[in-house]
C-alpha cells in the first residue's frame, strides 16, 4: 500500500507541474480503486483485510498499518493541492477519522493506546491539519508523539521507545523512524509554539550531526540494524546510510530551518 500512495503523491505533484492526460487518467484510476476498497467505517489497508482476515492493529510493532496510512494522507493532500479535486482527500479524511476513532490515550474512552513501530503518520497528520483545518487532527499527531517513549512497543531504543522525545539527549534506534519521528514533532512545535518540543529538537539535531552523521552526511551506522551506533562511530565499509535516512534527514533539517530561520539547518 505505501508504494501505491509514495507513486500518487509524486504522480499528482507532477501533474502540478505539467498537463498530461495519461498520467491523469492513472491517477483517477487508481484513485478510485483505492477509494472502492476502504471498508465503510474509514479503515483502509488491503493487505490486513485481504491477508490477515480483517485483523486490525495487533501488531502495531511491525505491521505499518499507520505507516501506511501516513503515506495515504500524504499523497491525498498533495493531490488536492496539485488539482484541486477531494475524492482522494474524502477517503484520507475517513481514514484520519477512523484512526481518531480508535487511537488515544488512557481515559480517553478509545480503545488504543498505541503507536506505530514505524512513524509517518504523524507528519502526515499535521499536513492534514494545514489543508483542513481541523484541530483533531494536530491533536492526534501529538498524542501519537508523545506516546514513543513509554513502552508501547516493548521499550526498544530501536524504535524510538525507550525514553519519551522530549526527555531524549541523543538520536539512537532505527534512523529512518527517528528522523521521521523528529520531522513530526518539529511540525508540531512550528503549528502549536511548544518550546519543549523545539528545544529537544534543537538539542537532538545538534548531537546528530556533531557525532552520528558521517562527512558524507551519511547516518546509521549499523546495516543489520539499520541503526544509529555509539557516538563517533561511524564505520565506512558496513555503514547503514541508506537512501531513506538521507531523505528523512533533508525533511527533518528542512522543517528546522522554517522553523527558526538558523542557516546550520
């Protein structure tokens, strides 16, 4: 599902960019085949209700269901942006809904208390707060921040739960869900001025890049793992530095340098 929704975000920024009526007519194709299979009470994710029987949100810790709800979202907002049309943003909507209806935390009456082993939706959650307006849906992207760190998925440093964000003094875990769990709470602080979370932003992007990223600007030292290591330690033949990291850290790194207008960003 992810790599459908990656194809139709840059699919419809593309058609911002030009007219091309077959690429039109393969985003409104698949459009409409994304929107024919989300199930009537918003929730959308084929390979759990094709392949797993309908189960729902049991394995949180690798089953990217929110993942791939993030992407959704994120390609729908850029598809309205790009060309004006809702029936993409409708079906991300029912889904953000869905996710409301679902996700929150102890003594909110929902009946999750859980978080992504990956993040993404949360930055998409905010996108979708800028294109719409409604408050809720910045309110969940924070609830969903704000829960790493307590010990919803077993208290890993591998997905970023083994300390909560704001409380953190160095970058560690998996690379590519740090950086997109930063990106997500340097939205949040631009959109609601917490200064917590912008000085623990500060704080964490200065000890990536004075000890963690390689001088190619490489991060994730360890393959198996795709992790950060120890400080200074940055191997040169068995380094992770995958492509996704670099593009996680141009999106966190971006969203710092709008947010404070500091040119090391």
């Amino acid at each position: 599902d992810s790599d459908v929704y990656k194809w139709l975000e840059a699919a419809s920024w593309q058609l911002a960019q030009q007219e091309d009526e077959a690429l039109a007519a393969d985003v409104d194709r698949i459009v409409a085949l994304v929107a024919a299979a989300q199930q009537s009470d918003g929730y959308l994710n084929t390979w759990f209700q094709l392949l797993k029987g309908g189960e729902r949100y049991k394995d949180l810790r690798w089953g990217h269901e929110l993942y791939c709800a993030g992407h959704l979202i994120q390609a729908a907002v850029a598809h309205h942006r790009a060309t004006g049309r809702s029936e993409l943003l409708d079906v991300a909507r029912r889904f953000a809904d869905h996710v409301d209806s679902v996700f929150g935390p102890p003594g909110s009456g929902k009946p999750v208390d859980g978080i992504d082993g990956h993040p993404e939706i949360e930055t998409a959650l905010v996108e979708l707060y800028r294109e719409t307006g409604e408050r809720r849906y910045l309110d969940l992207a924070g609830y969903f921040v704000d829960r790493f760190g307590h010990g919803l998925l077993g208290g890993e440093a591998y997905c970023q739960d083994r300390v909560p964000l704001r409380e953190a003094t160095d970058v560690e875990g998996h690379a590519v869900r740090q950086l997109y769990l930063l990106a997500a709470a340097t939205d949040l602080a631009t959109e609601t001025g917490d200064g917590e979370l912008r000085a623990a932003a500060e704080r964490l992007w200065a000890a990536m890049t004075a000890a963690k990223t390689h001088v190619t600007g490489g991060l994730g030292a360890h393959h198996d793992e795709e992790d950060f290591g120890d400080p200074y330690e940055l191997p040169n033949e068995r380094a992770y530095c995958e492509t996704c990291a670099a593009i996680a850290s141009v999106q966190w790194s971006w969203r710092m340098a709008l947010l404070t207008g500091e040119a090391r960003y």
